[in-house]
C-alpha cells in the first residue's frame, strides 16, 4: 500500500513537472515571438524613415532629434515604473509604441552606415545573442552575481558614452563599445535566466502575460545595444 501511494505521489510530481516545464516554454516562446515583432517593428519604422526625405529631414536636421533620441527612455521609465498598476494591454501598447519610437531613433543608424555592413553586424549579433540567450535558459549555475557585475559596467560604459558626446574622442568609443558588447553578451544570458525564474515565482498568476512583455523588452534592449555595439566596430561607414 505504501509503495503504490509512493508511485502515486511520484507520478503526480512528474506530471506537474512536465506540466510546469511545457508552460515555461510557452512563456519563453512568448516572450521571443514579442521581442522579435518589436525587433521586426523598430527596423521597419528605421528604414522607412531613413529612405525618406520627408521624414528624416525635420527629425535629425532640427532640435526635434533630441527628443526621439530620448523619448525612449522615458517610454522604459515608465514600463519600469508602473509595471504593477498597468494592464495588460496598457503594457503591451507602451511596448508596441516604444519600439515605433525606437525606429525613429534608429533611422540614423541607415544614414551612417551601408547597407551590406547592417545586415552582416545584425546577423552577427544575432547569433551572439542566440547562443548567450540559450545559455542563460538552460545553465543551472546561478547568474545572479554576474548579474550585479554587468549593471555596474552598464552604468560606467553610459556614463563614459555621455562624457564622450563632448570629447569626441575615438579611442573612448572604441573602449565603450568593446566593453559595451562583453556587457549586452553577459545580460542576454542573465536577462533569459532572470525571465525563467520570474516565471516560476509567478506560475499561475494573472502577471504572467505582464512579465512575457517585460522579458521581451529586458531581451529587446540588450540585443539592440548589442547590434549597436558591434555596428560601432565592424559597420562600414557611407562614403
């Protein structure tokens, strides 16, 4: 009787296992499919504005490029922020209009370099990303530490980036950016574990569609300055 309650017990556990395990990649295939649409949405929104004359003129030829080059982060701040008292489908709105206003702020990026180098940088970083993402879903060592680590350097490479819009110097961006993809490497990987574990603290809960669209934005913002990053090294510049 005692092991027939054990076997019991045991295939309970493995069903609710299997159960759990089959949810988390629903939520991570979520969570990828959402990233890579925002991802889709920004590119779209930057090539269109960087083919058109119309467009990108009054945007980087007057003071109004200070304002899509910032309204971004006012967009994370307020994600951030008021993650608890929006919905749903308020979050997913500000994420959709964040990545519109990203493509705005990324039309440039088709202004300076060519091309051929865009497309090879992006799919540079993609497998980069892939790989580290991959890592962080599937490693058992906790990231939590590293994690600590590359928020420091995130704040020093910000900081030494801004001071730089000033100095001008190359050799500071040259530094920034080597730094800048070691950094959004790292947090790709501790970003997807970050995302599994908040999955399992609120498996069953009404917050799980939430923090699919936080995931994605988490994911979003490192592979996007990852791609930056390696554009700053390996882009080839228009003549």
């Amino acid at each position: 009787m005692i092991s027939h309650d054990r076997t019991q017990a045991q295939w309970a556990a493995g069903t609710a296992a299997g159960t759990f395990d089959q949810a988390l990649r629903r939520h991570m295939l979520r969570v990828y499919n959402v990233m890579m649409l925002g991802l889709a949405l920004t590119g779209g929104i930057a090539a269109l504005v960087a083919a058109t004359p119309a467009l990108y003129g009054p945007i980087f030829g007057t003071p109004l490029k200070w304002v899509v080059m910032l309204a971004p982060l006012a967009f994370v701040a307020v994600l951030s922020w008021r993650f608890e008292q929006l919905s749903a489908t308020g979050l997913q709105a500000l994420f959709w209009a964040f990545c519109g206003v990203m493509g705005l702020s990324m039309a440039s990026v088709f202004l300076v370099f060519t091309g051929t180098s865009i497309a090879r940088v992006f799919f540079i970083a993609a497998a980069m990303f892939a790989g580290t993402s991959l890592y962080g879903y599937t490693t058992r060592t906790d990231l939590s530490k590293l994690g600590s680590f590359l928020m420091m350097g995130l704040i020093g490479i910000v900081v030494a980036g801004l001071v730089n819009l000033f100095l001008g110097s190359n050799m500071i961006q040259f530094v920034v950016s080597v730094l800048g993809v070691v950094i959004f490497t790292g947090l790709a990987a501790y970003d997807t574990q970050r995302i599994r574990e908040d999955f399992s603290e609120s498996y069953g809960r009404e917050t799980q569609s939430k923090l699919a669209v936080m995931g994605a934005l988490s994911l979003y913002l490192s592979f996007l300055n990852l791609f930056q990053m390696l554009l700053q090294l390996l882009g080839q510049r228009e003549e």
